[in-house]
C-alpha cells in the first residue's frame, strides 16, 4: 500500500519485492490522501508505504501527525525505511537558452 505518485512508486519497489518472495504473492494498491493509506492497514493489507522525509523540503508533516495518531504503535508499526535518490530537471521549450530565462516555478518540495 502506498500513496499515489511517481515517487512513491520507485520507493516502493523494494518492499514489494521483499514481500513477495516471503509471501509469494505481494500487490501494490495506490491509495490517496495518506490517511487513506493508514486506514487501509489490517490483516488483508499488512504493509504501507508512506512519506517521512524530503531531504531538500524537510518532514512530511501530514505523516508525522498520522504516526501520532492513537493506533500507531498499538495497531499500526513503522517496521522499516527505504531511501531513494531524487534528482529534479529543468524543463523548457525547445530552443531556449539557459541565459534567456528569468523566471522558474516549481512545487514546493523541488525548490
């Protein structure tokens, strides 16, 4: 189980494959917004994968309230990390030099 989105998928695939050959059968349900992902933990879906930490932005505060969340450590354990690299492009139309721009929007955890 994890949240939607590109990253979540690499970080994911390492688990995945971990679960698989322990259990031979491991599938990845994508689910969104994180308190859906914690929701969905139970005897059918024993594992989720959830953001902790943006090394360029810091915590990912939703999970941090969620992992205070009365279940967490009764019902629901953090049992393990997986790290990935993240590199981050600039995109721009064909022909423009990188001395014409002057302006560049980004999401705030790829500044």
């Amino acid at each position: 189980m994890t949240n939607s989105g590109r990253l979540s998928n690499i970080a994911n695939k390492r688990p995945l494959q971990a679960c698989a050959a322990e259990t031979g059968d491991c599938r990845c349900q994508l689910k969104q917004p994180l308190l859906d992902v914690f929701n969905a933990v139970s005897s059918n879906t024993p594992l989720a994968l959830i953001p902790q930490e943006n090394s360029t932005y810091g915590a990912v505060v939703e999970t941090d309230d969620l992992l205070r969340l009365p279940t967490t450590g009764r019902e629901i354990f953090v049992v393990g990390e997986t790290t990935i690299s993240i590199q981050h492009c600039l995109l721009v139309r064909r022909g423009v030099k990188l001395q014409h721009i002057e302006t560049v929007l980004s999401h705030e955890q790829a500044s």
